[in-house]
C-alpha cells in the first residue's frame, strides 16, 4: 500500500504461488479489451482517449441491475445500480440521466467519467502483449469482434487502414455501378 507521495505504508508478505500462466491472464485480458472497444460496451477505450481499457459489462435479468467493470494497467473501477424497495425486494431500475439501465447505460458513463478525471495527466500504459496461439484470439485473428472486425494486434495499423481503403473502394465502385445501371434502365423506359 503506497501513501498519496507514493510511500511504502505497508507490504503484506506474500507467500502465495502464482496460479494461473501470465500469459493465459493476457489473453483473457485481451478479449476483455474487445468489450470497450468493439462489444457491449464499445467507445469507453475511445472516451478514454484511446487508453487500453479491460472491462465486462452486467445487466440483470428484466433490467434489475446493471454494472461495469473495467479497468486500465493502472486502475480498477466497479459500477454497479440497482433500486430495492423499502423492504430490500429488487424492483426494476428506471432509465435516467437521458441513460438506459443497461450495463452499457449509466454504469459505463459513471466509468467514463471517473475514469477521465482519475487518469488526467497520468501516463498512458499498454497491458502486456499475449502471445497467441490462435486458440483464444481465433485463427483468423478476430477475437470474436464480429462483422469481420480484427484486433489490433493481430494486423498493423498500416494492415488495417489499407483493408479499410480497399473495402470503402470496393463499397464505392458498388454505388457507382448500381447508379449506372439505374440510368441505363431509366433510358431504355423513356
């Protein structure tokens, strides 16, 4: 435990063995990264400005409770909401702040906006760099991000802006000729 002018105030003795492999822990953390960026809980890395963010999202059934998890290399944050009754029963939580009751709702913008004020004028960290072995991340490099979306650390920046290129191309030459084709069937009505 470290002071606020990062002092030693305590060090608990540590005769614990480690577990589970670094590298396993990575990789989970990896697919966790995917939830910020691409899953249910997309654009909290991006609110961040970008920062590596780890996080799961949480909705009880019949909107009950929601919560987030996330956190950076530095810092953890848990959001959570619910709305008992007097007696303690869970009642369903009530959309406010112009946010749903989803996980994805009010508990990632609270992250947010702590988040923004806790890392202000810190560093920004990178998490570790899993080695995959294609079994997590997938063969195809993915994650599981869907709708053919790939991890930034399975293809370069320079990789991923030139396939977006050729696919804005390929969309765009598909306008074109749909366009051509409409006018050349317009002609022949006339």
């Amino acid at each position: 435990m470290l002071s606020s002018d990062n002092k030693d105030l305590y060090n608990a003795p540590n005769k614990n063995k480690q577990v589970f492999d670094a590298n396993d822990c990575a990789l989970v953390q990896k697919a966790m990264q995917g939830t910020t960026t691409y899953g249910t809980a997309a654009g909290v890395s991006s609110a961040l400005g970008g920062r590596q963010v780890a996080g799961k999202s949480g909705t009880a059934n019949d909107e009950l409770a929601a919560s987030f998890v996330g956190y950076t290399p530095s810092l953890l944050n848990v959001w959570a909401i619910w709305n008992p009754d007097a007696d303690g029963n869970p009642q369903v939580v009530p959309a406010f702040g112009g946010y749903g009751v989803t996980s994805t709702g009010y508990p990632a913008h609270l992250f947010e906006e702590y988040m923004t004020q806790a890392l202000q004028g810190t560093a920004v960290e990178q998490f570790t760099t899993p080695k995959d072995s294609g079994k997590i991340g997938g063969s195809d490099g993915t994650w599981g991000l869907g709708g053919g979306q790939r991890s930034s650390s399975s293809t370069t920046d320079d990789e991923e802006a030139k396939k977006q290129a050729e696919e804005e191309a390929k969309r765009k030459a598909e306008e074109e000729a749909k366009k051509q084709a409409d006018a050349e069937a317009q002609q022949k009505q006339e």
